[in-house]
C-alpha cells in the first residue's frame, strides 16, 4: 500500500497515528479529498487506503458512488470506524448501508478475522475493480486482534480506459451485467464467513446470524453458558450471501445480531415470526452489550418483545459538557452570551469544542462538522455561528464563500487554535489569510482580549449587513500538550 490518507476522529484516530508514524500515512483536511487522493493513486497503479470515522463516510460518497461504476485502478481499501453508543460523535450511523448505496463490497470483520480481513479487501478490491468498505469499531480495533503472517498480493492491474466507450447510464448497466454478480459470487464463496452447525436447540428450530464484534460476544456466551445452536459469523456482509444463508436457515427462526442498525435482519425480511432482532424487539437499537444479546438468545421463543427503553441523558451516563477550565476562548463565549441574552437570539455551532456550551444555554443547535455557518445564513435575522478551524477548513468554507457571494447576513466567530483539539491536536492551517481570501469585513483579536472588547465587536458586526467574521486566536492547552 503507496498512499494511506486519514481523516481524524473517533474511533480511527489512534490507527491513523500508528500508520503515519510506520507508514508514511497523511492527514488530509476532509474525507472526499483523502478519497480522491486514493483514487488518483489507484488510477496510477499504486493501492491506497483511507481511513475516516463513519460520519466522514458521508463527505466521500460522492466519489465512492462514482467510483463504483466508473472502475479504479489498483486496489482500494476504506476503513470505516463506526462509534456504536455514540462514545465520541454525533450519532450512530452505520457504515454498512454505504455499501448498499454505492453497490461496492463491505466487510465488517470480527477481532480473529480482521487482518485477514484487510488483505482480503485488496484481493475484492482488484477483482471487481471497486473501492472495498472494512467496517471497523472502538472495540474491534481495542480487543487485541489476532495477528496474522503477511500475504502475497498479485500485481494490480492497469486502469481499464475502456470504460470511457460507454455512456453514464451504460456504465451502470455494465456494473450490474458484469461486475456486480462477481461481487455476489465472492461473497457467498468467502472464507470471512464462518458455519458452525452446533447441537441445535432444544427444538432444532433455532439459529443465530451475527456479524463484526456482535459476532465474539456471541462466541463468547455461547462458550460459557453451555448453548449450542447453529451460527453464521458473517464478516462479508454486502451483498450478502443470500444463498449460503438460505440455505442454512431453512424454516428455522433465527436470531440477527448486529452493530448499530438492522442492515443484515432488514435484508432477510420484515414482519416475519422467522426473523428476530431489532424490529421484534429482542435487541436495542446502536451499540450492544453481552446483557443485550443474552436476554435476545433467552427470549427467541417469543415473537415479539417490547423493550423498556430509557433515553440516556448526559448525567446519567457521567458525562461533564462544558469548555475545558483554561480553554483560551472563554471570554468569547461569556460575550456571547451576554449578547445573546440581550438580543434574545440563536447561536448555531459546530461538531467541535462549541457545543460542549450547548447545556450551559450557549450554542442552541449544532448539526454537522463545518454546518454552523451554513444553519445561522438559514435564519431570519442576522445570528451568530461559531465554528472552529478545523471546521472551517473540513467543510465550512464553502458556507462562507455562499454567504458572502450571496450576501446572506450571519456574523462568523472563528475560533482559530491550529489544532483539532478534540480528536488529538492535529494542525490546521491558519485560517485568518482563507478568511480574508473570501470576506472584506474580517476582525482578528486574540487572548488578550477582555469581555467588553469583543462583546462591542460582536455588537458592530451584528449591526452591520452582509458577512462578517471575527478570528479570535488562542492556544489550545489540551491540543498542545
């Protein structure tokens, strides 16, 4: 592998220093340029790998859908690290369903699986001549994986220009003649995916299908309560193999166990006695424990089962949300808030450090990494969006650059520390020379500015129409040390 790009963020971050630390891997700004960086050098001849936390998966669909059909070059691998329980993201998405969308091949290995996993992906990857997605999570990548020896790979073969003979719609058609049912052929042949037929239950009417790290915690209470039933570990999981499972669940009812969404259950079918998981009842939505699972196996009698969920809160599950005691931007959010208490006004935010104000009546609404800018133009009168640098750099710019090419009123503060401080203190780019490259009403100040200074920018930038962008400087303590 030539060219390893990474995006960080939980939980991948930890990977990515690895390999840039060994393997001459780089940061890249955003998950559609690591993606195209990918691309370009697969084209060349060169694999390639990106790693991006799953929301990043969002930003790169664009190329990744194209990719599908227009053909690559030398193999392509995307790690996706999903967060199940949202430790440290905004949601719980599941990577699997991109692969459904883009039609490219996903696996979502296990611990014991996953180097082989890794090399598989390569081999998919070169045959079909697609992206491959390795679906990864926090505790697949933290539970000690088993190593593996390093494995021969052919030469890749050059890019295929032929397909610029077929129009957009031939190309698709070419994909679903051709590729696509290579792709369901090595799926349902993979050795990534692992029967045990086991005892059976006490009916011989029972089975379970899991896939990823469900699939060790399975192994696991099946090994210590003494319960044999039949079990597919599913590690290729789009397409699925279809037939292999039909075969093996035959009129039994079976059980789906999975991380975060019914993306293997929703496959096999809906409103059936026959299917068990998350749309009966037996298993929680997102990320699952070992008392999960066992309550689902104990109750597979049952056809349905409502479960007593109670929403989690940031107390009851020990979280403190608020800006770090030294953070160097205090005094920016403590003038905002003055000024929005007396303007009566919402404060839109980012997938950064700003909405840890959030539970103290700071931001009000925070959507997306980058998203502050584009949310506060949305608003009737002109509002406050605080985003951070890195932000701003990873998907906000484009924002800026539609607000003042459109005049749309909405007053940017900037919070520029040259870091990411929440997913490890990478550096970014100084965003004061980007900012003034697209606004004319630009304001710089740093920590030496007091309350009354900045709330009296704040109040001049409000008044004024158009854009305007404060930059306030700091250094991140946390980010730096």
């Amino acid at each position: 592998v030539r060219s390893i790009t990474c995006v960080p963020g939980y939980p991948i971050t930890e990977l990515a220093e690895l390999l840039i630390a060994e393997a001459d891997a780089k940061w890249c700004l955003n998950e559609k340029v690591a993606l195209e960086i990918a691309l370009g050098a697969s084209a060349s001849g060169s694999r390639s790998m990106v790693i991006v936390k799953h929301v990043g998966m969002n930003l790169l669909s664009d190329p990744l859908i194209t990719a599908s059909t227009h053909r690559i070059g030398a193999g392509i691998a995307i790690i996706a690290g999903d967060d199940p329980m949202a430790v440290a993201s905004q949601n719980e998405q599941d990577s699997r369903y991109w692969g459904m969308i883009s039609e490219v091949p996903v696996l979502d290995p296990n611990p014991t699986n996953l180097h082989d996993a890794i090399f598989e992906a390569y081999r998919i990857s070169e045959t079909v001549r697609t992206p491959v997605i390795v679906r990864v999570t926090d505790r697949v990548l933290r539970s000690g994986c088993v190593e593996g020896k390093a494995q021969a790979l052919n030469m890749p073969e050059p890019f295929d220009r032929s397909i610029w003979e077929y129009s957009m719609r031939g190309r698709h058609q070419l994909f679903h003649r051709d590729t696509y049912p290579l792709i369901e052929d090595l799926s349902e042949r993979s050795h990534l995916n692992r029967y045990q037929e086991g005892g059976g239950s006490e009916d011989g009417q029972m089975c379970i299908i899991s896939s990823g790290y469900a699939s060790m915690i399975v192994a696991s209470i099946m090994r210590q309560k003494g319960i044999e039933m039949p079990h597919i570990s599913l590690s290729f999981v789009s397409p699925l193999p279809v037939k292999q499972i039909a075969d093996f669940i035959g009129s039994r009812r079976v059980l789906v166990v999975e991380e975060t969404e019914p993306v293997i259950e929703g496959q096999l079918g809906t409103g059936t006695c026959n299917i068990l998981g998350r749309r009966s009842g037996h298993l929680p939505y997102g990320g699952l424990t070992e008392e999960d699972i066992l309550f689902a196996i104990e109750n597979m009698d049952k056809n349905e089962i409502t479960l007593d969920t109670t929403p989690e809160t940031l107390k009851n599950r020990g979280h403190s949300r608020d800006i770090c005691e030294d953070c160097p931007f205090r005094p920016v959010y403590e003038a905002v808030r003055a000024i929005k208490e007396n303007r009566g006004m919402m404060i839109t935010g980012d997938m950064g450090c700003s909405i840890r104000t959030a539970p103290t009546g700071i931001v009000d609404v925070a959507y997306a990494l980058g998203g502050a800018i584009g949310v506060a133009a949305g608003m009737p009168a002109k509002s406050i969006a605080i985003i951070g640098d890195f932000g701003l750099v990873h998907s906000g710019l484009q924002a800026l650059i539609d607000a003042e090419f459109n005049q749309r009123d909405v007053l940017v503060i900037v919070l520029a520390n040259r870091v990411s401080a929440m997913t490890g203190g990478q550096e970014v780019p100084d965003p004061e020379r980007i900012v003034r490259a697209c606004c004319s009403d630009v304001a710089v100040i740093d920590e030496t500015a007091g309350g009354p200074e900045i709330e009296q920018l704040l109040r001049e930038g409000l008044a004024a129409r158009g854009v305007s962008v404060i930059v306030a400087r700091g250094e991140c303590r946390k980010g730096t040390t």
